[in-house]
C-alpha cells in the first residue's frame, strides 16, 4: 500500500521560531492534507491542497503541494505555546469502490517557552 | 454544529474480555469511518461506511472485530475477545464530501 513518510519525528523549538516539516510518498498524490491532533483529542483539518505547486496559507500556517506530486511541506511561523501537538500529513488512496485517507506517523512539536 | 461524538472516552479491560464502542457523527454526514491509532502511528483505516452499507473493511480483523451502522447514523465498533495489541485510540470520523473528514475525540482503550 501507499506509504507516507514524515520528518522529523520530533522537533524542540523556542517560542518565536518558524518551524518547517515535510511528507514524502512513494506514489502520487492528487491531495495532500495537513491534520493536527491536540493530546486526548482527535485530528483536525489545518490544510488541504489539491494541485500541484499550490501554496496555501492559514494563518501562521503555510502548506506547500509539491511538484512532483510526491511531497508536501508545512511551515508554522512565529510559533506560539498551542502550536504544540502532532502534525500529520494525510493524502487519499482508493481501494475499490472506496475512497479513504493514508496518515503519516506524525511529527511531534514541542514549543519551549 | 455539533462534532462526531464518540463514547468512552477511556476504557481498561481484560485480555479476552469484550468491549464496544460508540460512535455518532455530524447531522447529514453519509460517510462514517472507524480508525485504529496506536502510540507514535498516524490513523490506520478499519472500516468506512456509506449510509449503512460497508465500503471497505479490508482492514478490520474480522475475527475478532465487527462494525455496525444501523439506519446510516450511529455505529458501534465492538472487540470480541481482545487482545493486549487492541491497546490504541480508537477514533470515528465523519465525512459529507470525500477527503473533508472531521474527527471525534476518540476512545482510549488499554488492554491488560
């Protein structure tokens, strides 16, 4: 099956600090999808993009939809303390009749105060 | 507007005991999805419904896992037995349009 992969796993930044992270797949996307899980909650949508080259911002957030149609970036500016929580990359596969999503394992930001 | 509700939130069992859970997703949302997450993963896709019909469940174990959504509202994701590598969130989602999917706060369950 399709296969995202996430970098960094972790990262430790100071209040303040933009901070960068990337997907990868194996196959092409023809969506990609920036989630954020807060602890003991359930992911929640930050970004989708759906053509290649597309730049799309929200907020401090900015996500960018590689050219290749195999990566994808997210970038956070100015972090601030509720930056914190997992990041994950998602983009859709379909299997059969159905059309579902593939998550990445997540890169985890820690913001120091 | 009210988000897809899910209970428990916690749950500790027993190996080989049973457990359900309950899912009730946003007002008018067709497709209805049950992930898997264990600790340090993203999401793993169980089963997804349309209405109350399966789509896909190609990765649900069957043999111990089953899934229901009578009248195409709310689903329950039951356990029967469990076993210790069940410990994980489990999280249902809710979609009106492909790929938009809104996720409850999902079940924690630990397995001793």
């Amino acid at each position: 099956g399709q296969q995202l992969n996430q970098s960094p796993q972790s990262m430790f930044i100071q209040e303040g600090e933009d901070v960068s992270m990337n997907c990868t797949s194996s196959s092409i996307f023809n969506t990609w999808l920036w989630y954020k899980q807060d602890p003991g909650e359930g992911p929640v949508l930050l970004i989708a993009l759906y053509k290649a080259g597309e730049l799309t911002s929200n907020g401090r957030l900015t996500a960018q939809f590689g050219i290749t149609r195999k990566d994808s970036f997210l970038n956070i500016s100015a972090s601030i303390p509720s930056d914190v929580g997992i990041y994950f990359c998602a983009g859709p596969a379909s299997s059969g009749s159905a059309r579902q999503l593939t998550f990445g394992s997540g890169t985890q930001l820690t913001v120091l105060p | 507007e009210a988000g897809v509700a899910q209970s428990p939130r916690y749950k500790i069992i027993e190996k080989r005991q049973s457990v359900a859970f309950w899912c009730n997703p946003i007002s008018g949302h067709a497709t209805l999805y049950w992930y898997q997450q264990i600790l340090g993963q993203g999401p793993k896709l169980l089963i997804q419904f349309q209405n109350n019909g399966v789509v896909d469940d190609s990765q649900l174990p069957k043999d111990r896992f089953s899934a229901e959504r009578l009248k195409g509202v709310d689903s329950t994701l039951k356990i029967q037995p469990a076993k210790l590598e069940d410990s994980a969130v489990y999280l249902c989602a809710s979609s009106l349009v492909p790929d938009t999917q809104y996720f409850g706060p999902g079940t924690r369950l630990t397995v001793l």
